[in-house]
C-alpha cells in the first residue's frame, strides 16, 4: 500500500479524508480513469462520440477543473479537455478529436479520441450513430512513496507508463427542444498484475444515460432540466440539473446534485459564438475527501448559423 503523510494530518478528521485519498489512488491504479465533468451538456464530446456535428458548425470546447482537497492533503484532482468537432459539407457525416490530461496525485492520465458520426434525420429530429477510438497513457510516478514494506514487487519501478487503446460507442436524438443520448466511452477497462502486464476485457462500467428539455416559463425566462445517469464499478450515480435561461438567451443559471452527496452551481454567460462558463462543486451530507472543485469552460462556434438545431442551449 502507498503510504503518504505530512506532520500535520494526524488529528481524526484529517485521518479518515487520508484513507479516503488512498483509497482513490488504488482504484486509479487499477485501471485507467476519466475525468467527471459538472457541465457535460455544454461538453458533449467528451461523454459521447454521437454528439459530433450537432452544432451544425465548427465547435471548439477548451475546460479546466481543479479540486481541493482537506487541510494539509495535496494532489487533488486536475484536469484540462480540449474537444472540437465540425459536420463534413453535405454529408450526413461528422468528426471530432478529444484530448484530455486528468491527474490525481502522482497518477496521470492523458488520452486522445478520434469520433465519427453517422446522422440521419426524421420527422421527429436528427438522430445519430457515433464510435470512437483512441488511446490513454497512464503515468504513474511512484519515486515519492514511503512503503511499509520497501521490497513490494508492486512499487520496484520509479515510473511506470502503461499504453490502454480503448473505443466507445454511442447514439444522440436532438430537436430544437429536446435531446438525449446512450453512450458507451469505453468498452475495455485495464487491470494490472503484480508482475507489471495489463489486462483488457469489455466492460459496462462507462454506460452512461442523460437528457434534457428546455420549457418556456414566461417572456424572458426559460426552464432546462437535464439529467445524466453513469454506472461505474462502484454502482450508479445519478445527476440531475435544471438551469434557468435569462436575458434573451445570453444567461444561463443552474444548480445540479449529485448522488454522491455533491451539491454544483452554474452559470454560462454567452457573447455571440462564445460562450463562457463557470461550475462550483461542494460536497455536503457525507464526509468527502474533496471540499471543493472549480471548473471553468470556453467553447467557440464558427460559421454559427442561426438555423441549427437547437443552436444556443445544447
């Protein structure tokens, strides 16, 4: 077991966060990791590949998240995700590229995603098929650790890289008012052994299940609830948000609560193609290692046309 610790962690309240950061990083350790994300309806890209070509334009999403953990506990979450996607001209296809670097503690994790999709369109709206491959580097820098036991033959190695090529599928139905999707980001999950070698086998850990709406409530005011629901290797989380649109569109104002006891406020501010945002994620009710996460996102639409789907709110 890794064992890390600084003088001043050893009151109860500190102890039982530490077992919990122990706890993170030997799951991470396990197997590679994704990085959570408060705002996933403005980041489709990153929870499904079908989501590719929706805008009806050249989009461009850039996001940075950052964790704290308790008093004296370092090496909380950070992640950076860099998604862009456009429609091929007069195609019924689109494509997109996803990087993304997520580190906890001496953990990183980095990957790169290549999305394809095929859309078709009905009576009811746009709906469509996407796949997509890549592959993720996990990086774990072990030079740091204090060991009980100096000869585990699971830390002989100051610096471990591990190679996961993974795929994902995933479908997305859109109308102006409505959308939703069923994603799979990763059908192989990674175990490793003592001895170092990884494992793949196919997986439903990534399963992931969400949706929206957006209902009128007056003249200036909008309501738009959403709700996303992922199944992990520790059971299923559920999200549910509703955000409140305000001045013509441009503002954007929302709460979201998580099973996990986190508690996220939002708010999306947009000038033209660009749109600004910003979350806040609080842990309440149960003890949580992480206090707090900020995540801040840019997203970008060039050549924005007016008459795409559902243009400003998805």
């Amino acid at each position: 077991m890794k064992i890390l610790y600084t003088k001043d962690m050893w009151n109860l309240e500190d102890k039982f966060k530490l077992s919990l950061v122990f706890l993170a990083l030997c799951f991470t350790c396990s197997a590679q990791f994704r990085p959570q994300y408060s705002q996933y309806m403005f980041n489709g890209l990153a929870i499904n590949p079908a989501y590719a070509g929706s805008k009806e334009a050249l989009n461009v999403a850039a996001l940075y998240r950052s964790s704290q953990w308790g008093k004296g506990i370092s090496g909380a979450p950070v992640t950076q995700t860099v998604a862009g996607d456009f429609p091929l001209p007069k195609q019924q296809i689109a494509v997109g590229v996803l990087i993304f670097n997520d580190q906890i503690h001496n953990v990183r994790n980095t990957g790169a995603y290549f999305a394809y999709a095929y859309r078709i369109k009905t009576d009811y709206g746009k709906l469509a098929f996407g796949m997509q491959a890549g592959i993720d580097l996990q990086h774990e820098d072990q030079s740091d650790f204090y060991l009980i036991h100096p000869d585990d033959p699971k830390f002989h190695m100051d610096v471990n890289n591990i190679l996961m090529p993974n795929f994902g599928v995933g479908t997305y139905f859109q109308r102006s008012n409505v959308f939703g999707g069923i994603s799979l980001p990763q059908l192989f999950k990674y175990t490793t052994d003592v001895a170092k070698a990884y494992n793949a086998s196919l997986t439903l850990n990534s399963l992931k299940l969400y949706g929206g709406t957006i209902i009128p409530a007056g003249k200036d005011f909008k309501l738009k609830p959403t709700t996303l629901i992922q199944f992990t290797g520790n059971g299923m989380l559920l999200d549910v948000n509703c955000n409140f649109i305000l001045m013509q569109e441009r503002l954007e104002l929302g709460l979201s609560l998580r099973t996990s006891g986190v508690l996220v406020a939002l708010a999306q501010f947009r000038v033209n193609q660009l749109r600004i945002g910003y979350s806040h994620d609080y842990g309440i009710g149960k003890p949580s290692a992480i206090n707090t996460t900020h995540e801040i996102m840019l997203r970008y639409d060039l050549n924005f046309r007016v008459n795409a789907v559902s243009p400003l709110h998805f």
